[in-house]
C-alpha cells in the first residue's frame, strides 16, 4: 500500500469518529477570551440571528451552521478561508485578495468589477465586498452560516445563502485578553484586545491583530504581514435603548499568492533535458505543488523569466452603527448604517509564467431600518434597506509593469499585455422595501409568510475587451424584482420541530465588457433561484444528542456564470437556462459527558446543468457546476482531561470532499480529486485564565486547489492553492 492511500485510510477513519467545527460550534459555550469555555455539561442552548431576530436555533426552520468566537478560535480559524473546514457543503478559497463563497454548489467564481457575489457577507449587519471578506477574523461574537436563496430578508446577492459575522461588543468591565501563536513558515500571529466601562452607561473596545508569515511558494508569495485594528463603543442608557458604534481598519503587506500550473507532467531523458510534457489531471510541475519556479530545463518555459513575490497595496476600513429602540413591550426598532471603504492593488502576481496586475476600489453606503413587534401568537418585522455602491476595477495579462507598460493594449510578444477587465465605473444603487410575519396557530404550529421588493440600478463605463481593446462601453439598466417566502413548522414533541419552507432569491444582471451594439446585448440577465427545503430539529437524551436534518431542492434559471481563460481577451458571462440542486445535509452533536463530545456533518449536493446551451451552440448540460462537490462528510472529536479545576483539552477533526470542477466546461487540469484534511490540537486550560497549547491544520498536506483557470504554459491550467501542512504553539491569557 502507497503512503498516499494508507494517509487516505486514515483520514477516512478519522472522519467515520466525527466532524468539524460545523456540528460542535453549535454548543454555546460563554465568549471569553481563552479558547474555549470551562466544560458544561449537556449542549447548550445556541442564539441565532440568521433571520434578523435573536432565536433558538433550534427553533429556526433552517440549516444555520452557528459558530462561537472561541470555537473559531480553537480550530484556528483567523480568516473567511479558514473557517470552510467549519460549514457543511461550503467552500471558502483564497483567491489574492479575495475569499470566494460557495454554498451548497452556488457562488461566484471570478472576482471582476461587473460580477457580484452570489452569497452575501455581513460584518455586524453590513455587507462587505468581494475583496473585504479577506480580513483577519478576531474578537468575534458569532459566525453564522445560512444556505439557500435569502431573497426576502437579505435581497439582492443572497441567491446562494448569506455569511454573517458579528464582532464582540464592548462590556461594562475592565478586561481584555492576549494571543500569541507561533509556528512553521516563521509564523508570528498575535491578538490583544482591551475592553473598559468608561461609565455605567459607556463602554469601549479596542483590538488588534498582527500575523506574520513567510510564504508557501518558493517565491516568497503566498506570505503575510497584516495588521488590523478594531474599534467599538457602546452607549445604552437603559435597557430599551442602546447605540453600538464600532470601525476597523486592515492594511495587508505580504505577498499574496501565485498560481501554479495545473495538469501536466515534465518529461525528462536520461540527462535531465526536458523532452517535453505529459498530460496528467493531478498533477504538477514541482514535486512540491506549492513551488511556483521553473529552474534548470523548465526554464525555458518561462518566456517573461522566473516568477517573483507578488506585491501589493490593500487598505480597507469599514465604519458602522446600529441603534436598537423599544418603542413599546412588544415592538422595537432597529437602524443599521455602514460605509465601506477599500482599494486592493495586486502590482504584481503570476498565472504560472504570465505576469498579471490586479486593481479593485469599493466606495459602498448603506442603511437598513427595521421595525419589528413579538406578541403571544405573532412576530414580525418590517424593513427598508438602501444602498450605494461605487466600484472600479482594473486586470492585466502580461506585463510587469501594470497600468504603465507603454504596449498596452495589444502590443508586444505574443500579443501580451492585454486587458482581462477594464471597467472604469460601475454605480450599483438600489432600495427595496421587506417583512416577514410568523403566526403561532396553535402552540406548536407556526406558519411564516415574508416578501421583498427591490430595484437595482446599474450604471456603468469602461473599455471594450474585444480587439483593438481601444472602444468605450456603456451600461445602464435597472432591475427590479420581488422575492418571497412561505414556511410551515410544528412541533411533534417539546425537543422535536419539524418544518418546510418555499423562499426565492435573485442575482441583479449586470453586463458583458463590449460594446452594447444593434443585434447584440451586453446585458447579462438577472438569476433567479427558487428552493424547497425541510427537515427536522431534535435533541434527545436529556439535551446529549441532537440531530438536524434538512432535505433541499433548489432551481436556478439564468444563472450568470462565466469560465475564465487566461489566454483569452474576453471571457463572456453566460446565462445557464435552468441548473437544478437537490441535496441533503445531517448534523449530529452528541456530549455523552461534560469531557467529550462527538460530531458528524454528512452534506450531499447534487449540482448539475439542466438547459445549459451558449450562444455557440456549446452544450453543458449534465456536468455539475463549479466548486460544487457532491460529499462533503467531516468529523471531529474533542475529550477533556481534568486535572482539579484546570483540564487538557485534546481534539481531532478532519473533513473529505468528493471531487469537482473549478469551471463550469470542466476544461482539462480542472479537476480538484477526492481529498482528506486532518487537524488536531492540545490544549492545557488553567484556571487562573491563561491556557498554552499545540495545534497542526492539514496534516496530511493536500495541495487542494482553489480558484483555477484554463491556459497556462504548458498548461492546460494554473491554480491557486490552498495552505499547506502547517503546526505551531499557541498561548493564551486574559487580563
């Protein structure tokens, strides 16, 4: 037997134990500062905000996948990437700047100014862009996962689920706590937060990450040095009144990552001469996948010379305030406003041997007024949400020297530099109006009935990608749409709920970079998704063992997809007449004792093309779609030790995805194979609050590829890929 099949089998065993994060986030454990809370016994109850209300989850009629701040810290998730080994069915992957999302099989696969998420992000309530969901996740109070369209509560790019993220608000105490890890690749990440009462009516936050790290590539790329800084103030002059004010900044100064090339074999004769290359899926240059050179005789595949670190520019801050009013004992009002600001230049980074330039700037406000009451029999809430998004964003293929080089557009060897994305201006704004009303029937049947209208208006200018790439472009369109939702719950026992629910969702259309000529659109219509989802909620066992499971069937018309080319000067966004998705998701937590506790995540998601024809005549229809695995089972198993009032806390977990495409054709060098992640850690708890402990992620080194794209030298494609085996020293104490 292989040393990679007896690691498979392992992995395999692993996962039969139990699951991530996803199932064993779901204990509500108090938010401190040390990685996890004293053990409890039983599983506790969990709050969820997913629908804009603080509920028991498992009274919410769907598959939220809730995370602590200390179960993210534990498993070592500081980022959005990080936390996919969390979420069942998900995939979060680095792409530079970018953490793309995908939900059950639906996402955005590019990240160009004109292409909008297809799965919302939400800092404390407010939508954050593509390229702001890359910031370090620390100080956090909540992370929740909602899959499925969200039309009616979340609107407009929520047609795949949404992501919300809340930051741990300030306290009327004098404490704090610190963090320092230290690891492989040099690795030096450290956290202190302070929190202070300046009154008994005020009170502050203040926190700040730092992570250093040497790169994962060979060139250096794939490295960080960031820092973030966080602010909050909270004012509540009595308990039906409170003002939560709170800001971050994050200044990136590693290198993000190369791609590497994806697919083929170097073939060699006895004297080392490279004879030529061999197709092969899997494979890549390097025996190390993550060595993004090309020495001795692959040199001469490299005909701008040997890749460099990337280099960047990246600051981003956000600013937010939520007002929360009770206007009666049964109504309240809820006003949130966020400004998101951030310019994310890529100077330089490498598709393989091709340089590239990356430029994005977001200038995006928005408000969202919320009213909502709870009586014995009926809750319900009634909202009004507006937005202003301005966007800009630059891509060069084949140059060094970004924006400067003199042979742009067009010029040069081969036909390099050329542009992949010049949209010079992109105003989105847009309002809609939204409620959503359950109705108690009868103690233990509810029934739920919600709808949202919104209109989006999209205004935009650039220059054509068509050859000569010399011709200005307009766009101008507005987009109007209502969404709703019907649902049905009942409870056949007090720990037993079962429910089902219909809800919608939609993508605006945006537009192809061309010219809007007669005979010929440029509009990319908007995607539109419906979806039929229901399960059940249980826990037995005096509250030992809980187990949810909910069947979904989702249809998406008009899909906006595009498969990206590198060696193309235009990749055309198409609209996939029909993909259907039908799927199942089963989590089990079981806490026999307050010491362990075991959990499994078993996610199917059947992903495939049903009326999928191009313009040209191109036929996809039967292939699944891309990022969109259909197994996704993980587990993990986490035992404490006591020693008196202090305990070791020792945990295991690992996660295994069937295999799938990064693009929707499946082009050659695509194709991600089965894979198995482990992680562990051990930690010692001491009572007098500080804890030490050690902690390995992907400890089989899969080399697991993220965004990928056709072309390359040789080819046929070049791929990010995700973090390699990594391990390291963590210490904890609070103050």
């Amino acid at each position: 037997m292989t040393w990679t099949a007896r690691r498979f089998r392992i992995s395999a065993s692993l996962i039969a134990l139990a699951a991530p994060g996803a199932a064993m986030a779901q204990e509500n454990e108090a938010d401190q500062g040390t990685e996890a809370a004293s053990p409890q016994s039983g599983i506790g109850e969990i709050i969820v905000t997913a629908q804009k209300r603080s509920e028991n989850l498992q009274k919410t009629p769907a598959a939220v996948t809730a995370v602590s701040g200390e179960q993210l810290v534990s498993s070592g998730v500081y980022n959005l990437a990080a936390a996919q080994e969390l979420v069942p069915g998900a995939r979060f992957h680095q792409e530079g700047n970018t953490t793309q999302v995908f939900l059950r099989g639906i996402g955005s696969n590019l990240d160009f100014a004109n292409v909008e998420p297809s799965v919302s992000f939400n800092f404390n309530g407010v939508n954050i862009p593509r390229e702001g969901t890359s910031v370090p996740l620390f100080d956090i109070a909540s992370f929740e996962v909602l899959p499925g369209p969200q039309g009616t509560l979340y609107g407009r790019s929520a047609i795949g689920g949404t992501v919300n993220v809340g930051f741990r608000r300030p306290e009327f105490t004098d404490s704090g706590f610190a963090k320092l890890e230290v690891g492989n690749y040099d690795l030096i990440h450290g956290t202190v937060v302070a929190n202070a009462a300046l009154s008994d009516q005020i009170a502050i936050r203040l926190g700040a990450d730092y992570t250093y790290r040497d790169g994962f590539m060979e060139t250096g790329s794939d490295s960080k040095d960031d820092i973030a800084v966080r602010f909050g103030l909270l004012y509540e002059p009595s308990s039906s009144f409170s003002l939560y004010t709170w800001a971050y900044t994050t200044n990136k100064h590693g290198n993000t990552s190369n791609l590497v090339n994806k697919g083929s074999r170097a073939l060699y004769d006895n004297a080392g001469n490279l004879t030529g290359f061999a197709f092969e899926e899997d494979a890549f240059l390097r025996d190390r996948p993550w060595d993004d050179l090309r020495p001795g005789a692959l040199a001469s595949t490299a005909p701008f010379g040997q890749p460099t670190p990337s280099t960047q520019n990246y600051n981003n801050y956000a600013v937010g305030t939520q007002i929360d009013a009770d206007l009666s004992d049964t109504v309240s009002l809820t006003n949130i406003t966020g400004y998101v600001f951030l310019d994310a230049e890529t100077e330089v980074y490498w598709l393989g041997v091709l340089p590239a330039y990356k430029l994005d700037k977001y200038r995006m406000l928005s408000n969202e007024l919320r009213i909502s009451g709870d009586t014995d029999k009926l809750k319900w809430l009634a909202g009004l949400f507006t937005y202003r998004n301005r966007i800009s964003g630059l891509g060069i293929v084949g140059t060094t020297l970004g924006p400067s080089d003199p042979n742009l557009p067009l010029g040069g060897v081969f036909g390099l530099p050329f542009y992949s994305s010049n949209v010079q201006r992109n105003v989105l704004k847009g309002a809609a109006v939204f409620g959503q009303a359950t109705y108690s029937v009868t103690d233990d049947l509810r029934i739920t009935v919600g709808g949202r209208y919104g209109v989006d208006d999209k205004k935009a200018n650039g220059i054509s990608l068509e050859a000569p790439q010399n011709m200005p472009y307009t766009f101008d369109h507005t987009f109007k749409r209502f969404d709703y939702k019907v649902g049905v719950e009942y409870d056949v026992a007090p720990t037993v709920m079962f429910y089902a629910t219909y809800q919608t969702g939609y993508q605006p259309g945006t537009f192809n970079e061309i010219e809007d000529l007669p005979g010929r659109s440029n509009l990319v219509k908007t995607g539109k998704m419906k979806g039929i989802s229901g399960g059940f909620k249980a826990r037995f066992l005096d509250d030992t063992l809980q187990i949810n499971n909910e069947a979904f069937y989702y249809v998406y018309n008009d899909l906006a997809i595009q498969a990206y080319d590198a060696s193309k000067l235009f990749n055309e966004i198409f609209n996939a007449g029909k993909v259907t998705i039908p799927g199942n998701q089963l989590d089990i937590l079981y806490k026999p004792t307050t010491e362990t506790s075991l959990n499994l995540s078993v996610s199917y998601v059947h992903a495939r093309n049903k009326d999928f024809i191009t313009p040209a005549g191109d036929n996809y229809n039967g292939l699944a779609g891309p990022y969109a695995a259909d197994w996704t089972i993980a587990g993990g198993i986490s035992q404490d030790f006591l020693f008196g009032s202090n305990y070791v806390r020792a945990s295991v977990d690992a996660r295994y995805e069937s295999e799938w495409f990064a693009d929707f054709i499946h082009n050659p060098g695509t194709r991600q194979a089965p894979y198995a992640k482990v992680n562990a850690s051990l930690t010692y708890f001491d009572d007098d609050g500080w804890d030490i402990g050690v902690w390995g992620k992907n400890l089989t080194n899969e080399a697991v590829i993220a965004a990928t794209a056709a072309a390359g030298i040789p080819g046929p494609a070049t791929a990010y890929l995700s973090e390699p085996r990594t391990y390291g020293l963590r210490f904890g104490v609070e103050f």
